[in-house]
C-alpha cells in the first residue's frame, strides 16, 4: 500500500514539476513579445521627445566676437585709431598689468626687448611676471600690421 501511495506522489510531483516549467516557458515568450514592441514604440518615438529634452539653451560666445561687436576694428595700420579702438581698454588704464601709454618706467625694460619682440608678443599673446596681454589685444580680427601699428604708437608715446 505504500509503494502505491510513493506512485501517486511521484506523479503528482512528475506533473506539478513539468507544469511549474510550462509556465516559465510561457510567461518567458511574453515577455520577450512584450519586451521587443516596447522598444520599437521607444526607440522611434522616444528619441526624437528626448533630443528635444536636452538640446541646447543656448550657445557659447568667445570674447572676442563681443569685443569685436563693441569696439569697432581699425584694420588700417594706423596705430593711434588701432590704439584707440582695442588697446586704451587695458593700456589707458593699466588693467591685468598691461604698461600705460606715456609711463616711461613701465616701458623701459619693454622696448630695450625691441620691437620685434614687442610686436611678436603683441601679435601672439604673452604671459608676463607682472601681466597678461592677450594676442592681438583680444581682438582676433586685428592685422598683425594694425597691431605692429598701434606697439609702434605706444612706444613712440613711452620712450
């Protein structure tokens, strides 16, 4: 009698076991059928609403353009204008160390240097002890012969 209550609880167990498998095969297939529309409907509809979500504000202006909208550029080699235009900013005043026009102190080890020095550190920018002067005065649409032309002015105007 019990090798036949062992029989039935094999089955039964045999049965439940396959049926248990059964179901996870199924709800397997679902979800994979469930899965693959969910990214389609994603992926078409979903990329375009998230670049729209994080495109840009706005967009990064370099100094230069704004100081070249207000200071108009003397393309001219005419150092007084070139002078009057983009370097009185720094040079009149003597921010970020940049020497004044007229203090002969402030000029004197500058010009022993010579002019080609001055006009290649003018031109190209230089990073001093004292300041910084960025090339062409932070106006990039300068010549370098207006920017040769304006040291020139502020020499002659230091010596």
């Amino acid at each position: 009698m019990s090798d036949m209550k062992d029989d039935v609880f094999m089955k039964n167990f045999i049965l439940m076991i396959a049926g248990l498998i059964l179901l996870a095969v199924v709800i397997y297939f679902i979800a994979q059928s469930v899965g693959d529309k969910a990214k389609v409907a994603k992926s078409s509809a979903g990329n375009a609403t998230v670049a729209e979500r994080i495109k840009p504000v706005g967009t990064v202006s370099i100094a230069t353009k704004v100081m070249n909208a207000v200071v108009p550029v003397a393309q001219a080699a005419d150092g007084k204008a070139t002078y009057d235009s983009a370097c009185a900013a720094c040079h009149a005043s003597g921010a970020a160390g940049a020497p004044k026009l007229g203090d002969k102190a402030a000029w004197k080890d500058r010009i022993a240097q010579g002019a080609a020095t001055l006009h290649d550190h003018a031109i190209k920018g230089f990073q001093g002890k004292v300041g910084f002067m960025p090339a062409k005065g932070g106006n990039a649409s300068l010549s370098d012969d207006a920017v040769k032309a304006a040291v020139d002015y502020m020499v002659s105007g230091s010596k």
